[in-house]
C-alpha cells in the first residue's frame, strides 16, 4: 500500500501549447506500480486555464479547492469546491480559474490509451 502526502508532492509547470499558469502534481502513478490509472492534481492559478483539447478517453475530476468555469464542446459550467465531474471520451474540455483564488482539482486517468490505430501509448502526466 502507497500512503503519502498531497501537500509534500512537487508541482511541476505544465508546459504545452494552450496552458496558462497551470502546474500538477502526480499522486499516483506508472512509476508508483500502478497498474491502471495515475492520479494527479493540478492548480490553475487565477485568470489561468488547461488546454482546451480532446482525446479518446474519459477522465474523472473532483473539484478540490477555488472556484472555475469547465467548458465541454463548447458549453460553460461554473465549478467550485465539492464538484464531481466525468469528462467523457472525444469531448472537447478546459478548466479556467475564475475570481482571486487558484482552482485546485484531482484527475484521474487511464496510464494507457488507444491512440488510433490499435496503437496504444502512455497517457500524458501519467
């Protein structure tokens, strides 16, 4: 069994095209002997946003801390602390920090996905 604590797990900037003020934190994952899915947490400071993208697989997402706006193929939702969320396969999504405080939430993610093909490869951040 993995026990440690989210508060002591180094962030790292999230650097792709479409990020602003963005870094995650990997809680769980493929280097951890995880055999199915990597949990990370991500903080998106405020005025800040994730890249608005797709992919062929779903993601879960708690909503831990601040308050923000999801978008899903181009439909709004405000989301603040307490909020689940199912991001579902080939839906287009982004997470936005609204007000003064960080947005802070947990997703969670296959470690593989099929990338077209019967190709299959690392999910990213997992």
């Amino acid at each position: 069994m993995l026990i440690r604590r989210a508060d002591e797990m180094p962030g790292q900037p999230v650097d792709m095209d479409g990020v602003k003020d963005v870094s995650m934190r990997l809680m769980v994952g493929r280097s951890d002997g995880a055999p199915n899915f990597a949990l990370r947490h991500f903080t998106v400071a405020p005025g800040g946003h994730t890249p608005r993208h797709a992919h062929n697989y779903e993601h879960e997402v708690y909503v831990v801390a601040g308050a923000g706006r999801a978008e899903s193929d181009g439909t709004l939702h405000d989301i603040r602390a307490g909020d689940v969320l199912l991001v579902e396969p080939n839906s287009t999504h982004q997470f936005t920090a609204v007000g003064d405080r960080p947005l802070e939430f947990l997703c969670l993610v296959p470690l593989e996905h099929d990338c077209g093909g019967g190709a299959v490869a690392p999910t990213p951040g997992s």
